[in-house]
C-alpha cells in the first residue's frame, strides 16, 4: 500500500474529530478521505475541499455525529450526503452508493459498504483514490495509482456509460485533462465527441462554470483545442463560428494574463470587439452574471475605439469606460494581432484621469436658474472638457460665462 502525507487541512482537529466519531459506531476504517484531496496529495499540487466517503448510511451517520454532540446539516441526504460542522469548517461526509438509474443528469442510488462498487461509480480513475486518516491510500478499482503516475485522466470502466450517467463529464473530462493530464485520452476524448449532444441538456450554469474553472487553470488550451477540433465548443458557444483546430487568440490571452473572464473574451471575441447583441446571446445560453456582461460589452466597445489612440484618446476612455476596461480591450487586440501591450499598458497604469470638476449646483451658484438647462449645460461643458484633455482652462471659462 501507498501511504500520503497528509495535508495540513486533512490532519485538522476537525477532521479528526469526525473520524473518531464515524469510527465508534461503524468501526475503524469504515469511513476515508476520497478523490480531489487524495489525488492532489498525490501531486502535490495545492489541497482540494475536504470529502469523505463512509460505509454507514446517512442516518448511521447522523447517529454517530448526535452521539458527540458534532453539528450536521442533511444538505444532500437524499444522495446519501451529510454536512459535519466543527468550528465553522464544514465537512461533507457521503455514504458509498451506487448507482441504480440514470438519466444523464440525476442518478437514483443505493447505499452500499463496498468500496469496489463507489469507486466504480465515480467519473475517472484519479478521482477513485481513498485514504484513511494515517494517510494509507486504497485503489479499489487497481487503476488509480496508474493514472496518477502517467499523469492520465480517463473515464472509469466505459467511457460512454460514465457520461451518460452525466453529461457534465465531458466538460469535467476536459477541465480535469487540463489540469492533470500530459495529454488528451483518445478513447475518453472519442465518447465524449460521440456524446456530445448531451451537452444541450445542461443548464447553462453548470455550463459556464465548467468553462471558467478550465479557463483558470494555469494551461488550459490543449482542452480548448481538443474541443475545437471535436465540435464540442459550439455547443457551448451560441453562435459558434470558429474553424480549424487551433484557438491562436485564447493562446495568446492565456500567455497574456490568468484572469479567467479575459481568457474568456479572448475565446467568444477574437480581437473584433464584439457586438452587445452577441455578448447578450452568450448570456441568455451561459446564464452569466450582468457584471461579466457589462464587462465584455464594455471592452468590445473599447476595442473599437483604440486603434491610433494618442494618449488624450486612452484617458478619455478610461473616463468614461474605466481603467479596467481599457486594459481588457488592450489585451484582445494584442491576442488577436500578436502585438506587445506592455507599454500600452503602462501608460494606462500612470495616466492621472481626472474626474469632471463641476456639478450643477456650481452652475445654479453662478446664476443658472435650476432646471433641465442646468443638466443640459454640464453635458456641453464636459463635452469641451474631454475634447480639451482635460484643460482646466475650459472650467474657468464655462463658469464665467454663466456668471455672465
């Protein structure tokens, strides 16, 4: 057997605490750590959230937590997943199951004390890696370990069978492939390319968070290219247009910054500053926040506005879209045309962007009488601001004419 180091989180009081609990009524061994935070233990590579599989079922579990006064919530007990607090920590402890219906989206299970058939059920041979509470690694399905090692991501057992249990896998196969693995599965790669109208049956959140937890990850393009080359990205992407199997831009933004959202631009924009009514059908499929929405819209708009910018042009576009704005729009266009926008960006950091001096009741003090005309003349004034970069001379001026 392989024995692990144990994260500091994976030795926390808490945890211990539960363990011993489990373990007075179901014995000892009868509950383990399983998958994200066994397998980057095995990585070493930064801890996932802490899960436990145990073979008590749900009100087993609840009964031994009673026993020792330990908080639960049953946040998932009809899956069979039960919620141990400890001083604010939340531990989600699941009973081993497995599935007895699918429909591609939910699963009817039942409990089981076999570890062989829980493993069995998960979606790939990394994640079907358990350890007890000393660090000794199980493998049920002989395959795990494997993987790890070759640094592989594939689907356990029939690749087709795991994704019609759930079709979010495939969009899981490519963000863990990205994460973990030195290349992409053919095999998996063929099941999912098969199955891949599945995809439609998502909601578009799950959709898009799958894509931004991708787009996160330090090396994301062997995944996005893979789905390129499959068909996979236009059911994703509304609207989808893009041929050939490489995404230059994306592999250019990913070179460019780790933000996400900016990957993201970078993969539905490639440097056109795309138009609100496309950004607004990305958002009625992926069900994105408005903040993202306003965010692309923005910098789609800033793009189209940047070419032969002098510095006067950049200032007022940070005025009136913002700084981060114009830097997303800086970096799309460097994406899209393989340009350096590291001195761009620099200026952009140092330009002072004043904010417009005056408001109404300055106008109203200098004998403006209140009133639409008050609104109206701000707007002319600030107009004359902008196009004089700013000069304080045009104030000086404006107001004196009022006083006039």
């Amino acid at each position: 057997m392989m024995r692990i180091d144990l994260t500091e989180s994976m030795k926390a009081p808490g945890i211990r605490t539960v363990f011993a609990a489990l373990e007075a009524l179901g014995g000892k061994g009868c509950v383990r750590f399983v998958g994200g935070c066994v397998r980057n233990a095995l990585l070493g590579v930064p801890g996932s959230d802490l899960d436990l599989s145990t073979q008590l079922a749900p009100d087993e579990t609840e009964a031994a937590l009673s026993a020792v006064a330990i908080r639960h919530v049953p946040t998932g007990k009809d899956y069979g997943t039960i919620t141990a607090v400890i001083n604010g920590e939340s531990y989600e402890i699941t009973s081993l199951r497995q599935d007895v219906e699918t429909d591609g989206r939910r699963a009817v299970v039942k409990y089981t004390t076999d570890w062989v058939k829980d493993a069995e059920r998960r979606d790939f041979y990394v994640n079907s890696l358990y350890a007890d509470i000393e660090g000794e690694v199980y493998d049920p399905t002989g395959l795990g370990l494997h993987d790890i090692a070759e640094r592989r991501v594939r689907f356990i057992g029939e690749a087709e069978v795991r994704i019609r249990e759930d079709y979010l896998r495939i969009l899981r196969f490519f963000r863990f492939t990205a994460g973990y693995a030195r290349e992409v599965d053919p095999v998996s790669l063929e099941a999912c390319i098969a199955l891949q109208s599945g995809i439609d049956g998502l909601s578009g959140e799950r959709i898009f968070s799958e894509t931004m937890k991708t787009l996160a990850l330090p090396s994301p393009l062997m995944a996005f290219e893979a789905m390129q080359a499959g068909g996979i990205l236009g059911r994703i992407l509304p609207g989808w247009r893009v041929t050939g199997e490489r995404l230059p831009e994306l592999a250019a933004m990913i070179g460019l910054s780790d933000d996400p959202e900016r990957r993201f631009m970078a993969l539905t924009d490639s440097g056109h500053g795309l138009a609100g009514d496309d950004i607004r059908a990305f958002q009625a499929r992926l069900k994105f926040s408005q903040a993202i929405c306003e965010r692309l819209i923005a910098a789609g708009e800033v793009v189209s506005r940047l070419e032969d910018a002098r510095a006067g042009d950049v200032a007022r576009l940070i005025y009136h879209y913002g700084r981060s704005a114009v830097e997303d729009a800086v970096l799309l266009v460097a994406a899209y045309d393989g340009g350096h926008p590291e001195t761009l960006l620099r200026l952009i950091g140092e330009l002072d962007v004043p904010r417009f001096p005056l408001k109404g009741a300055d106008l109203i003090a200098r004998g403006l009488t209140p009133g639409p005309a008050v609104g109206q003349k701000l707007k002319q004034i600030e107009a004359e601001w902008l196009a004089a970069d700013f000069s304080q001379t045009v104030i000086d001026s404006a107001l004196a004419a009022v006083h006039e």
